[in-house]
C-alpha cells in the first residue's frame, strides 16, 4: 500500500507538470505569471474568479481573443490563440486549480 501512494502521489505531481508544460508550449506563459499580474491576469486571480463550470466559456473566450472594448480585466487585449483547443482546455483547467 505504502508504494501504491508513492506512485499516486508521483503520478499526481507529473501529471501537474505536463499541464504546465502545455502551458508553456501554448504560449500562455509569456503573458500569464502564476502570482503577479503581467500582460494578463496572474492564473491565482484567474484560479480564484473562475471555477470549473467556467471552463468550456473560458475555453471559447481563448480561442475567440479579447478585443479592446470588451476587456474584464483592464487595458490590455488578449490575442486570439492559435493553440489546439484541447490543448487550451487543459491549460484552462491546470489554471484554476492553482
Ligand atoms: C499576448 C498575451 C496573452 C497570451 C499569449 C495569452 N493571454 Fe490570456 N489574457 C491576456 C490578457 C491581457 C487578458 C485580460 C483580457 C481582459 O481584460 O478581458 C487575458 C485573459 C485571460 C483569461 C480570462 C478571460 C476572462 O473572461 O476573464 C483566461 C482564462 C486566459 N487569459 C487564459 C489564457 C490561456 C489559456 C492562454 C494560452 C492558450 C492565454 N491566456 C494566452 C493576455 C494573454
């Protein structure tokens, strides 16, 4: 029992890991910080305004961009992502649960 949560516990970890990894790979993080806001929002705001029945919308709003005149967050729009939407899914649930 001892190693099967070892394994868990690694596999919870690595699992973590990937998802910022695609993150990263999607280009998020050039404007995304995890605990201070840059270009964007950091992900804790994003983690503590969103929850999970968010996802699908805020999937659509990545994907979409953020135009001037419609911003929630202040100044800055967002460019619409050329990421795979699957991806941008993951990365969207990696981000609120941070
Ligand atoms: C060029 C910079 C840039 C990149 C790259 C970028 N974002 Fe953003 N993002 C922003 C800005 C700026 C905002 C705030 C827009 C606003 O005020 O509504 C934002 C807002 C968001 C929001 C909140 C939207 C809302 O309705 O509140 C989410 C979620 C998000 N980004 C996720 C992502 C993900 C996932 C990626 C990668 C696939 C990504 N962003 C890539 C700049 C960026």
């Amino acid at each position: 029992m001892k190693y099967l949560g070892v394994a868990m516990l690694f596999f919870i970890s690595h699992l973590a890991l990937a998802d910022q990894a695609t993150a990263m790979k999607s280009g998020c993080m050039g404007c995304h910080q995890l605990d201070r806001k840059a270009v964007g929002p950091s992900i804790k705001d994003l983690a503590a305004k969103y929850s999970a029945a968010d996802v699908d919308a805020l999937v659509a709003t990545v994907k979409a961009g953020r135009a001037a005149g419609e911003l929630t967050w202040g100044a800055i729009p967002m460019p619409a992502s050329p990421a795979p939407e699957a991806d941008v899914k993951t990365v969207i649930e990696w981000m609120l649960t941070q």
